[in-house]
C-alpha cells in the first residue's frame, strides 16, 4: 500500500482523476508554480533559517532576516511563476512577505518562549498497527513549552484567514499530533497552532483523544475508498484553475485541443462546427428542436470518440453528459412484485422510499447496499445510455 500525506489525501477529494494522474499514473506536465505557492516557499524557508540559528544560540536581527528572504526571493524567482490577479506585480507579492515577518518577528522575538524540538521535519508513521496505513508530513515546527505542552506550529502567508469551526475540523494537523503522540510518550497535552502572518493572528484548536481516533478512523476509511476506486472520476470545480492536468481532463481536454489550432482550422474543427451549429438550433424557434436532438446525438458521439465531456466553439460550450441509467419494472410490471418483496426482506423499503424507481437507481449505483443485494435487483433492471448536452455557455461566464 502506498504512503499518504494530507497533500496527497486532498488531491483525491478535490478530484480523483487529478489524483490518478500526479500519483499513479506519474505524467509529466508543465508544472504552474502560483506566485501564493512561491510567496509561501520562501516565508517558511526563512523561518527555517531563523529557527536553525536561534538552535545554535544566533538571533538573527529583523534586517537579518529580510535579508535572507530577499537573497532567497531573488535567487529562486523565475519568469514561470503564474501570476493570476493583474492588478498585483511581483514585487506587490515580495513586500507582503517582508509584512509576513516583520509581525512575526515583532510578535515573538527573541523567540525564548518554548523549546524547538524540530523544524521543517519529515516524519512518516502509521495509523494501524502492522504499519499498513502509513501517513507522511513535513511539520513546519514542534515546540515545547516549560509546562510540558506540546505545540505544533504551521505558517500561513494566504490572504484569508479562516473561521474557528474550519481550523476545528482540520486534518493536517491533527494527524501530526498522531505522529507526535507516538513519538514522545511524555505527551499529555498538545496544542495546533497557525499562525495568519498577513493578519498578525495566532488561531489555536485542541484536539480529544475520542476526536483523534475518529480522524485516524475516518483517514483508514479514506485510503481505503482510493485503493479501491477504479474509475477515478474527474470532478470540475473552482481549484481547476490551478491544475496541470487539462490535457488530460474530459472536461478540459477539448478546450487545450482547439485553442492552439490557427483560425481557419480551429473553424473547421468537427467539434467547434457541432457547438456552432447546436448554438445557432438553441436560439431558433421551437421548430428547431427536431434539429437541436439530431445534433445532441452527434454531440454525444463525438463526445465519446475524443474521450470529452466539454466542448468548445467559437464563443460557447457545451457539457455533454452520458451515463448508463438503471430502468425498473414499473407498477403493473409482473416482475413488480417480486423486486419489491426482496427489499423489504431486506429491511431496506424506507431507504427505496417505497420504491421510487429513481432513488432505488441512484442507491444501487452508489454501491451502498450488500453486494449481493444489489446483484439480486439488478436481475429486475435494464440499463440504458443517457445523454444529457446542456444549455449553451459563453466562454467569458466561465472566468
């Protein structure tokens, strides 16, 4: 079984395909380092420096400290770094680092209040015995106070500070106080804190042992659900901005295709003409909607022959949905009664909500009841395609 970070764990959530893609299939892509991911890098590798001197008895000054940040800015920026909002340069970004630590510094020197046992340290444990659920992370630092308190501290350089209840039900963490606990059988208590240096915040959880053996509970469960997924499903949401992955992706792929094409190609392209035309039926009358289903038709076998789900043309797209939908006898079927009987031997007839054929469909297809069950009740269904192409979208309302 393969390691786990919370990194890791996160990509499956936010989009398994993205997931399949970085971590089993290993493709190479162009990678888009964020001017938020590189303002971060270069925050944490000054605490790192500021931290690694103050164990060897050195307190950096505050001139010090922009100094290094600013050889480590100079020194690692480069002209691929994706700069998303125009109205901010690099240098804007640079000056909100130098703000970053200067509340630090201005709040904690000369850093005396605990003792540093790591910083920037990668770990590895287990969350089962036999070590078969193995997690990794990299703990910005681990402090420990005169009272015994342990503290896990976590830098933050983003332009948004959190509600309580959010940092309550986070997991990265939590799970480094499972690795701490096993590591230091002196533990009693500890403490997770981030520090918001933008806002000059320090925000705090405490975790009940009852609460970390759920979250070990619920991250086995996790690991579980992606060692068995075998579809890997893509799943378009707002954090597609910043994925590599688009050439890749049924929901992207096709934009990637055509966007390169010169004029007269990208025209000519068969699934441009088909939005093209499918856009020119939509805005037509109702005598149209004869031609409007024709054209969803060869949508949706385009659609399949170049592995896309959507589609561009020349000012809009189109998503085009197909899946295999589950059909149930209806009331006066004769196999009715005979499907009904097994789930209510079964105990599960509320759930079917008494047999909505449509709810029992969804429920089968998500794999929630007994295996054999549901091999006993697909007996009773035919399978069919469903091809769903939605309303035509301008590409400027995807921005």
């Amino acid at each position: 079984m393969a390691t786990y970070s919370h990194s890791k764990l996160s990509t499956y959530e936010n989009c398994p395909l993205q997931y399949k893609l970085h971590y089993i299939d290993e493709v190479e892509v162009a990678k888009r380092e964020s001017i938020e991911a590189f303002l971060g890098k270069r925050v944490h590798d000054t605490f790192e420096r500021l931290y690694k001197d103050l164990k060897c008895s050195k307190l950096m000054t505050f001139d010090e400290l922009i100094s290094y940040y600013n050889e480590q800015w100079d020194k690692s920026w480069n002209d691929a770094v994706v700069i998303r909002d125009e109205r901010c340069s690099a240098q804007n970004y640079k000056d909100i680092g130098i703000k970053c630590l200067r509340n630090y510094y201005d709040r904690h020197a000369p850093f005396s209040q605990s003792t540093t046992i790591w910083i920037e340290e990668k770990k590895a444990f287990s969350l089962s015995e036999g070590g078969k659920y193995k997690i990794r992370g990299v703990i910005d630092r681990l402090d420990k106070t005169r009272e015994g308190i342990y503290e896990i501290h976590d830098y933050k350089t983003s332009g948004r500070p959190p509600l309580q209840e959010e940092l309550e039900e986070d997991r990265q963490l939590a799970l480094y106080e499972l690795l701490v606990r096993e590591k230091f059988p002196d533990v009693k208590e500890v403490r997770l804190i981030w520090h918001f240096l933008r806002f000059d915040m320090e925000m705090l959880s405490a975790r009940t042992l009852e609460q970390l053996e759920d979250l070990r509970k619920e991250t086995i469960a996790l690991i579980d659900t992606i060692e068995s997924d075998k579809e890997f499903k893509h799943n378009e949401t707002a954090l597609c901005d910043w994925c590599d992955y688009w050439a890749y992706c049924p929901a992207k792929k096709h934009l990637v295709k055509v966007e390169a094409l010169p004029v007269e190609q990208f025209l000519e392209e068969d699934g441009v003409k088909l939005v093209n035309e499918y856009v020119l039926a939509w805005n037509r009358s109702k005598e149209a909607d004869i031609e409007k289903e024709r054209l969803k038709e060869r949508l949706a076998v385009y659609a399949k022959k170049e592995g896309v789900e959507t589609i561009k043309g020349s000012d809009y797209t189109v998503k085009v949905a197909i899946k295999d939908k589950l059909y149930f006898p209806g009331k006066n079927d004769p196999d009715r009664e005979e499907l009904e009987k097994i789930i209510k031997i079964a105990g599960l007839w509320d759930e079917a909500s008494e047999l909505d054929v449509n709810v029992l469909s969804k429920t089968i297809q998500s794999g929630k009841w007994d295996k054999e069950l549901i091999k006993k009740i697909k007996q009773f269904a035919s399978e069919e395609e469903s091809v769903r192409v939605s309303q035509p979208k301008l590409l400027r309302e995807e921005e």
